[in-house]
C-alpha cells in the first residue's frame, strides 16, 4: 500500500515534523507512507492566481502518483476513525494500491481539484493551522491501519 500525502508548504515547528516523522516510521510496517510538500504560491495580492497555480502542482503530482485521491475538506464527510478505517479496507479491495491524502494552500482548492476526488473529507467544521493538521491526519492514518490490522493503539 501506498500512502501519500500532498500538501502545500513546508513545516516550520519542530514539534510538528518530530510527531509526523514519528508516525511515518510507524506507518513503514503497512507499506510506503509519503508526504510531498509543494511550493506554497499565497499572494495576497492576487489569490485566484495562487490557487490555479498549487492547484496545477496539485493535479501534477495526483497525475503521477495515480491512486484513490481523498481532498481533506471542511464541506467534505465526516467520519468516526472506525467508519474510515473501514472505508481504507474497502479502498484496497477495490483495487486501489495507493491513496493520496491532499491538504491544499491556505487559499483552497479549484473546483478541478474537487473533481479529481474520490471522496471530500472533513475532520471538523473548525479550520486547523495546515501544518497541524498534517500531524492530525498522520496520526488518523496510523489509527486507521492500526484498526484495520487489529493492532491495540486505537482504544
């Protein structure tokens, strides 16, 4: 299995990128987890323009990286960690041997980016810094492989 997460932008907090290489190591036992950082665009000045052009590095790498593509969205569906694990399960018996996890700039996605999802999923209707939740979403993935593989850190 192939897990990868496409983001936009570079972690700055050290506390951030110890927990998400701590939960990259733990995720080496359930095939290659991947996080792939592109270049942050934001220009206040001229957002739409920003947003085209992640959201082209976006669609470049989804285009490589050919898989199960779920967009983290605050208008996305909400599920417990046992609800998704289950969804992950179903994922791999459809045939998909890779999923990719996309976290967009700090001024969305284009509606193309929207459309080349499988699944819009929302964590929460709050907004969280995109750094963190790059750590919450590493985090979830361990669980839901955990879940799935019966192993005892979900409680």
């Amino acid at each position: 299995m192939n897990i990868n997460i496409i983001c936009v932008g570079k972690i700055k907090d050290k506390y951030i990128s110890d927990g998400i290489k701590e939960f990259s190591k733990r995720m080496q036992s359930f095939g290659k987890f991947s996080i792939i950082e592109l270049k942050e665009i934001g220009n206040d000045f001229d957002r739409t323009n920003s947003i085209k052009k992640e959201c082209k590095n976006i669609l470049e790498v989804l285009d490589k990286k050919k898989g199960y593509n779920i967009l983290l969205d605050i208008q996305g569906k909400n599920f417990s960690s046992e609800e998704m694990s289950n969804k992950i399960e179903n994922i791999c018996i459809n045939g998909y041997s890779t999923i990719n996890f996309i976290i967009g700039g700090s001024y969305g996605v284009s509606d193309e980016v929207r459309k080349t999802s499988n699944l819009l999923l929302s964590f929460s209707k709050m907004t969280f810094p995109h750094q963190l939740m790059r750590l919450i979403l590493s985090e979830q993935i361990y669980r839901w492989f955990s879940i799935i593989n019966n192993i005892k850190y979900h409680k």
